[in-house]
C-alpha cells in the first residue's frame, strides 16, 4: 500500500523507489563466468541463472569434451550452481565430473576462480585435458 503523497512529485519519487525495490533487471542478476581450456585455446562463457534446470544445454569445447553449468537461483539469491564435464565419445558425452556448489555466495569483482579454483580433467582416451575455473559475480561486469 502507497501512503498518501502531498504533491505528484514527491509521488514519483515514491512510487520510482518502491519499483526499483521490487524489480531486480536482468543485467543485475548472478552470472557464472567460466574460462574453459582445451590444447591452449581458451573459451570464455557465462551461464545465467535459471529456474528450470533442464533447459540448460551443455556447450561443445574443442570437438573433445561438453561442458554445462546450471545456475538455479531467484531474483539476487543464487541457491544451487551444478557443473557438467563430459568426455565427447563418438556415441554420446560421457560424464566425467559432477560438481555441486550449494548456496554459493556471488561477489562483485571476484577472482577468475573464486567459486571452483583451477579444476584439471583428463579424457579417458589419450590423456586430453580440460581445465576450466569459474566465479560466481553478482552483476554483469
């Protein structure tokens, strides 16, 4: 309930302020930031959160391996970010690490691998490796 104004613009004002409390934009919203390196290439991604957890699709990295991270949060509050590493087979992706991050805290200006540290994964053919890093920011930087 908006208490009575005394004048339109005070009004404004008011009602601006309530908005901005009640609305979270989506620029705002956490984002994981994830660098991913295959062979010396390196491949920057962010995964936003989500509510539903099997829209997320997992992204090809370097035609070796498949990554996904789900982010599941509401509004500014992030409550669970899973992470995916598979090892692309020529059938199918074939799961090589789950790892769940609960109730993580997003920051403002984090460091590249404030959430996961560095992670080291080797394909079970050949040795390949996927290492990746990722950090949980509060907004978009």
């Amino acid at each position: 309930m908006i208490p009575a104004c005394s004048t339109v613009p005070a009004c404004r004002l008011l009602l601006a302020g309530l908005m901005a409390l009640t609305l979270t934009p989506a620029w705002s919203r956490p984002q994981l930031h994830c660098a991913l390196e295959v062979n010396g290439e390196v491949h920057r991604h962010v995964f936003p959160m989500v509510s539903h957890p099997y829209t997320v699709t997992s992204i090809d990295i370097g035609e070796r391996f498949r990554f996904k991270a789900v982010v599941l949060g509401e509004g500014d509050r992030v409550d669970l970010v899973n992470i995916y590493a598979y090892y692309q087979t020529r059938r199918q992706p074939m799961l090589m690490q789950h790892a769940k991050h609960i109730s993580p805290i997003a920051q403002d200006n984090p460091l590249p691998d404030a959430l996961t540290g560095r992670v080291a994964l080797y394909s079970p053919v050949l040795g390949k490796e996927l290492a990746y890093r990722c950090a949980l920011h509060r907004r978009a930087p």
